[in-house]
C-alpha cells in the first residue's frame, strides 16, 4: 500500500482473475481516492487506508470510473458488470495486446515478472488526471533491434567471410535485400521500403529531417535503395566495399563489440539439420529481419540444407520440418506455444539483447528442455551462428507431452473442470464435492506434472503446487471448523497453478485469433 | 558375489544424498549424480551398474531452486530409461515418484488416475517398482528396507524369472486387533500382514484359522499388487458378494490352505437372474431303459445302434462359472493384470479354471470413519 501521497480524486477498477490482481492493487492502493477489484465474480472496494478491501456486491460497483485495467482473458467478466471508463487499459501476460479502438495496451510483461514499476503508475495515473500529458511509457511499444543486427550479419559476411565461403554476389544489392527477405521478383515493394527506413530512423535514434546520426548506415541504404521521384528503386550499382565498411563501423558504435558467447558441447546424438525455419510473424512489435538473414547465412554457409520462413497466418510446421532448429527474435517468443501445439520439436534459438538466463525466467515455455533452447546476444559472430546451431537438438518426446498438455490445460482443466468445481464446492462443501475436487487434483498432476512440481509460495509457506494442493485438499476434509480460510487456500493454491500454466501458453489464444 | 553398482538419478540434492545415505549403509556401491546425461553415459559404459533409482521430472540442478523457476533438463525419467535400455537391457529401474495420492480410500476419491500414472510408469522396459516419495517421507525405514529388499531380490534373481501380479483379498478388522496380530507376527510396522505368516505360526489349526478369521473380518476387498511392487491397490470395480469376488476368494482361500488352486464348477455357488421358466422336454427314463430301446445286438454278437435310432448330441448348458470367469478375466484384463484370455487356464482333466496369476490373503487395518463434514 502506498502512504504519504495525497490521493488524486480518480476512481480506478482493475478487472482480472489471477494473482496479478494483487500486483495491481499493491501498486495503486493510496494513490487514488476510489480503487475497484473485479476477481471472478467477486469485488472490491480498497479504500486508501485498508488494505483487506471491502466486499462489494455487483450492484453497489460504479457504473462509471475514470481509468480501467483489465487481462485479456477476463473480457467477459468486464462485459458482465458493464462498467464504463475514460481511460481503459489492456495488459497481459507477455505484455503484447492487440490494439483496439479506445483501449491502450499495456506493452509490459506482467507475468512472471510483474514490469510494472510505482514511477510506471504515477506516469498512468498523470495520463489519466490530465489527458494532455503524454501517453504513459508503458502504452508505448519498446525500440526493438531487428534491421540494424541483420544489416551487421551481412556486413560481416561481405567483410569477414567464415572460413571456406567467399562473399559471393555480396556487393550486388539484390544479394542484400533477398538476405534481408524483402526482395520481391516483380518490383521494389514500396511499403516494405518505406518500412525500413521508418526502422533505421527508429533503431538508430535518428530524428526525422536531420543529418544523419550514422551516415555509414544511411549510405548503405540509400545505395541498396535509392529514392527517385516516383518512389525507391532497387540500386544498379554493386555496393562498394568502402560503403560495407563505413556501415561497418557505424553498426558496431550502435549494437557495440560482438562479445564471445556462452557455448555448450556439441551434443552426441546430433542429426544432420535437415533445415531451418524463421517465422515471419506480424505481431504490432514483430521483427524477423535479423533471424530471416541469420536462416539464410546459415544455408549459405551449408550448416543447413534449406532455410524456410513460416508465413504469420500458418504457424504449423510441416512433418518433414518437426525437428528442425527455429530462429526467433526475443519478440517472437509468443507464437512458440502455438507452434509446440502442433507438434513442432525442434530447437529453438532466440536472437535477442538478452541473455537466455533472463529469457527463460521471462517466457517459461522456454523451459522445457535443456539443450533445446538457447539464446545469441545480438550482435553475434556468424561463427557462432554455427556453433550453436551445433550444440542444440530437439525437444525429447517426454518434455514435448509434458509442454503440449500444459498448453491445453487451461481451457480443457481450468475453464471447464476447475471453476466449476470451486463454485460448486463454495455452496456445498460436502464429501461429495471434496471427492470431485480430489479427482480434479489427480487430473491436474496427471495432465501437468511440471506445473504441479513448480514451487510456488503461498502465504509464507514456498512448497510444490501439488504439495499446497493437496495440503488445502486436507484442510478442508480435516478441519470443517475453518471451512472460508481452507477454502480461500484451495482457491489461491489453484490460481497459483493457473498463473504458471498461464505463463507457459502465454496469450497465444489472442495470438490465433490476431492470425 | 559381486556388489552391484546402483545409479541414484535425483535432481534434488536432499532426495539424493538421503538416497544415497541409506543404500551405501546396506552395503550398495552407488554413483549417485543429480544430471540424467552423467546417468545415462554411467549406465551405458559401466558394466558394473545394475540398478538405477530415477526421478520421475528432472529439472536442472540446483533444485529446489526459487519459486516459479526450474528448467528441465533434456531427458526426464522415461526417456533416461529409453536411453539406458537402448544399450543395456539388463539394468533394472527403480522409479521414484513424487506424485501425492490425492484421495485416501474411504475418502471416496476416485483413484483411477493415480493407478494409471503409475502402472504407465510400470510398463516401460526394465522398471521393477515404483516408490513414492510422500512413502519415504511417512515411513523412511520401511520404504528404503522395500527398496533394499527388492534390489537384493532382484539380484539373485536371475534376469529369465517370470513375474506375475498378484491379487490379493484383504480382511480388514480393527486397528486393536490389526495390531495384536502384527505383534503376533513380529511386523509391527507393516499395514498388510501376509496370512500366511499368521496360519504358519498356527500349524495343524490354519484350516480352522482360516474360517474364523474370514468370518470375522469386518470388511473384505481386493487389492492389486503389481510385479515388484510394495504399494497394494484396491480394486474398488469388484465389490465383495459379486461372483468375481467368490471366485477369488476361493482361490486365495486354496492358495493359503496349500490346496490345489483350481476353481469347479461346484465351488462356484451361482444364483441364476434368469425368471424364466426353463421347460424340460427330456423325458423322465431310466438309463438301461434308453440302452435297450437304441441298441441291440447283431449276428457277429457286437452291440449296435438300432435301425432307425439316432442319437442327438446333448447341447450343453453354458456354464454359469465358465461365464463368471470370462467377465472376471475381461474385468482385470483393464486393470492391466494381463491378457484377458492368459489370466485362466481351462483343466478339461480337473474340469476347473486354474489361474496364472498369484493370489494370497492380507489383514489390514480398517481407518476409522471419518466424521461427516456439515453441509454448508
């Protein structure tokens, strides 16, 4: 709870069903005089001095506030109470929102890392008092990095062939845009151009109408691409070598020196990669221009047979393809779970700024499988390209089952079996019903052993889901003199587990239905 | 002989050092790792590896690690035994569980999950038992005394041994007279007590033993052990007083007197559902009555069928036990004892069933009823 402001004369209502409730509260709490829950069919009032909140019925809930904060996946609980707002707010797991008419995405990722900071509140809660303040850093979408590491692959094979390749048609910009994937047969395609240009000015900084803060880069593209009155062309002239250079330089001074990479042994058991995939996925921050030229590199460099990009409104990989390394942009990551539902086992590796250690503890489907999954900090050498394509293999049948079930456990368990069973075991808490929660149980450790075995805290009390499941199962079969607390521990144990499945499957639904 | 050498795969390093703490104190020589890659590699090129103990989810050590975290590792239990068996398909398996059991039994839970996580566990290659770890943790000196044995078991065993489950009927009675008899037997701590043991000690009286023992239980059941397997399951599908039941009990009865274990038709008491009234059409007629209408004697002295006399075949009844016994092996054949038509052998010589798989009595305690909750 926040003390020691003067609360603004806002009314804010945070509408979601998960832990992530709390995290909103905690961070709103004593900065505003009217602050609503809606969790389920349960709400709240949290008035700024009492931190239990107080329990409200459908009714008494206004039906006008002034800023709205809602999950993706709890639309319909919105739509139940109809509450109108000035200000309405869309959040969700990865923090990647559709946009919609009069709703602001929140483009921060609020599980398992909750990113949302107190400064990130007084930002949303100024936007909201005063309209003509700018638009909260969290409704703006972060710079990603995707042309500029692609352009300093290419640069470094025209300049630093590996060993045993030549640069080929390197100069000829034709070889530079078909790398890029961007070259169409036909013609220049002009939105794609403008495009590229509109990512150079946002990737390097450069403000519009300026000299150019990276001349070396600027040349490159303006002689891949030159403009002429009636819109870009493709360049006649082969890119000279002194122009790779200047860009050369320019793209180290922005992405800074390549660093030597982590590296695990190659594995034994390794197949021949027979190809490998990028995803050309058109999510609002998608970038495929830096894994598109990485898969292409890698054919020409002969550690693949092909390299194939999966189109953004196909994301299922043909069976001679299963098991073929994928490459993704950390701003990909979210159509993983789609395509690991279909049956894709390949490999993963994620071109991004993060290391692996802090993308795996953001995105938990990458945790499935060590050896499977891997990350190159961007800017990479192309050398280590190879070698980390050498060291990964696929997903083993076991973690694949174990990673497919928790992805369709949400809706197959949580939807139809859980709910039902907690609303019918909060009207009657009879044998009967703890006998179908037991059942329920079972079918959650069944279906979701990784989940089950997750630690997770409750309370003060850090054990496995499936211990605090069964410990709340107990409670209430031994002690019927606490029936509310048993209960209330039964339901945070299974919203626990919820949250971590959640995180697993990310909000591919929302990913589907935008594809 | 040879000590065995035992891998303890076990990505928790308290599981592992605890594990690993017991079966070197027995006198096993173990290589204990917390990395299913080190395991597999040991398993494969160490001829001396005989036994492995393996966690069922493998996550990346250190675990536990903090919540919400932990990757797996590339191989989980199932697939380090795929792995190992690839190579070695005399290396055992021991899986360890930490599968809760949701449900205690007059619970009423529907344990069918439970029983089909752990017999999936069961069927892969090479795996003898399987042990969960809230066992180990309620009763560390029986589970690992279990685990020892079956290793030593296993050992002298040769790897040809047939193993088949075991059906087991339970005679539950109180706690007080539950814990008399294990006094009786020196097993205070073990929950089912092996009849067996009990009619030993009782020596020429087992047979009346038996009768009174049975007639005072308080409640009877069937328990499913499967091969090597120290957990007893009940098998609620089959209730007492039905004819599987009957059947048995029958022959777990004959498997403790030391009697020929084979069920007849006269041991099995059927009562008909049928209502209708069957109408005999055989003519009431005394035997050497029919002989000497149908046949008579020739010219060569030989007897011989009359001229014109036909003899019908009689149509046989269909027996009420041959059919008690199809729904029976049908029955258990989905509790994955067998293949339905291996559970019972027909002996045209005995005119009995005799079944292939092992069959025995167990005492246990029943649990006191809980009290109802109040509906609210």
């Amino acid at each position: 709870m926040n003390t020691g402001t003067i609360p603004l004369n806002l009314a804010i209502m945070v509408i979601c069903s998960d832990g992530r409730n709390d995290a909103w509260i905690s961070l709103l709490q004593g900065k505003v005089t009217h602050l609503y829950m809606l969790k389920g069919n349960n709400c709240l009032e949290f008035p700024p001095d009492d931190p239990d909140g107080v329990l409200l019925s459908v009714d008494e809930l206004p039906k006008d506030v002034d800023g709205l904060l809602f999950h993706s996946s709890d639309g319909k609980h919105w739509e139940n109470v109809s509450v109108s707002a000035r200000y309405t707010f869309e959040f969700n797991t990865p923090g990647t929102p559709q946009p919609k008419p009069g709703v602001l995405p929140v483009y921060r990722q609020t599980f398992p890392h909750f990113a949302i900071t107190p400064g990130d509140i007084d930002e949303l809660l100024a936007y909201i008092a005063h309209p003509q303040a700018t638009l909260p850093r969290i409704c703006q979408p972060l710079p990603t990095l995707d042309l500029l590491p692609a352009l300093h692959l290419l640069c470094q094979w025209v300049l630093r062939p590996p060993s045993g390749q030549t640069e080929d048609n390197g100069c000829a910009p034709q070889w530079w845009l078909g790398k890029l994937g961007l070259l169409t047969p036909a013609e220049v395609d002009q939105p794609a151009c403008q495009r590229l240009f509109a990512q150079y000015q946002e990737e390097g900084g450069q403000p519009e109408q300026a000299e150019p803060i990276y001349p070396g880069i600027h040349q490159l593209l303006t002689h891949l691409l030159p403009r002429r009155d009636d819109g870009y062309v493709l360049g006649a002239a082969p890119v000279p070598l002194d122009v790779v250079q200047a860009a050369d330089r320019d793209l180290q001074q922005r992405l800074g020196d390549t660093k030597p990479q982590e590296m695990d042994e190659p594995a034994d058991d390794r197949e021949d990669i027979h190809a490998i995939l990028s995803v050309q996925v058109s999510t609002p921050q998608g970038s495929f221009l830096t894994t598109t030229a990485a898969a292409l590199l890698a054919e020409q460099l002969g550690i693949v047979h092909h390299a194939l990009a999966l189109a953004s409104d196909a994301l299922i990989v043909s069976p001679d393809y299963q098991k073929s390394p994928l490459l993704l942009s950390d701003r990909q990551i979210t159509c993983l779970p789609t395509l690991r539902k279909h049956g894709f086992a390949g490999a993963v590796l994620v071109l991004s700024p993060s290391s692996f250690a802090i993308l795996k503890q953001n995105h938990r489907v990458l945790r499935f499988g060590q050896g499977s999954h891997d990350a190159l900090i961007i800017p990479f050498r192309l050398e280590d390209l190879r070698a980390k394509l050498e060291t990964l293999v696929p997903m083993e049948p076991q973690n694949l089952r174990f990673l497919q079930d928790e992805l369709t456990a949400i809706k197959e368990l949580y939807d139809r079996e859980i709910l039902p069973c907690l609303e019918s075991l909060e009207q009657s808490n009879d044998d009967r019903a703890l006998a179908e929660v037991s059942t329920l149980l079972e079918k959650l450790r069944s279906k979701t052993p990784v989940a089950c075995h997750t630690l997770v805290t409750i309370g003060e009390d850090t054990q496995q889901t499936q211990h605090h499941l069964r410990q709340a199962l107990q409670q209430l079969q031994q002690s019927p003199d606490d029936q509310s607390r048993n209960y209330n521990y039964l339901k945070a144990a299974f919203a626990q587990w919820h949250d971590l499945v959640q995180s697993t499957a990310g909000e591919q639904l929302n990913l589907n239905r935008a594809s | 002989m040879t000590i065995p050498r035992i891998v303890i795969l076990e990505d928790d390093e308290l599981w592992l050092a605890r594990h690993e703490r017991r079966l070197t104190t027995a006198g096993f020589d173990c290589y204990a790792t917390q990395d299913a890659k080190e395991a597999i590699k040991a398993a494969k090129t160490d001829p001396a590896i005989k036994f492995v103990l393996v966690d069922e989810v493998l996550y990346i050590p250190p675990v536990p690690r903090k919540a919400g975290e932990g990757e797996l590792q590339r191989w989980q239990g199932h697939g380090v035994i795929r792995e190992i068996t690839a190579q070695r398909s005399d290396v055992q398996f021991i899986v360890i569980s930490a599968a809760p059991q949701w449900a205690s039994d007059e619970e009423g839970g529907d344990q069918q999950i439970f029983r089909r996580e752990t017999q999936r566990l069961r069927r892969q290659q090479g795996v003898i038992d399987i042990v969960h770890k809230l066992d180990i943790e309620d009763d560390p000196d029986g589970s690992y005394g279990w685990i020892i044995d079956l290793l030593k078991r296993s050992q002298v065993s040769t790897k040809a041994e047939v193993v088949s489950p075991r059906i087991l009927i339970g005679w539950g009675f109180s706690k007080e007279t539950h814990e008399a008899m294990a006094e009786q037997m020196d097993m205070p701590r073990r929950q089912f007590l092996p009849l067996a043991a009990l009619l030993k000690k009782s020596g020429a009286g087992a047979n009346k033993l038996l009768e009174q023992l049975e007639q005072r239980a308080e409640e009877q059941q069937v328990f499913l052990e499967m091969p090597g397997s120290k957990r007893l399951d009940p098998l609620k599908g089959i209730k007492p007083h039905s004819s599987a039941f009957q059947i048995l009990s029958f022959l777990a009865r004959q498997t403790e007197r030391q009697a020929n274990i084979l069920i007849q038709e006269q041991d099995y008491h059927h009562s008909s559902r049928s209502t209708k009234k069957a109408f005999s059409v055989e003519v009431e007629s005394d035997s050497l009555e029919r002989q000497d209408y149908a046949f008579g004697v020739g010219d060569d002295g030989r007897r011989r069928l009359k001229s014109g006399v036909q003899i019908e075949g009689k149509v046989e009844k269909s027996s009420p036990l041959k059919v008690a016994i199809h729904r029976l092996s049908q029955q258990l054949h989905k509790l994955n004892v067998g293949p339905a038509r291996q559970l019972f052998d027909y002996k045209p010589e005995d005119n009995g069933y005799r079944p292939s798989f092992e069959l025995g009595i167990v005492v246990y305690a029943i649990k006191p009823a809980k009290d109802k909750l109040p509906s609210s």
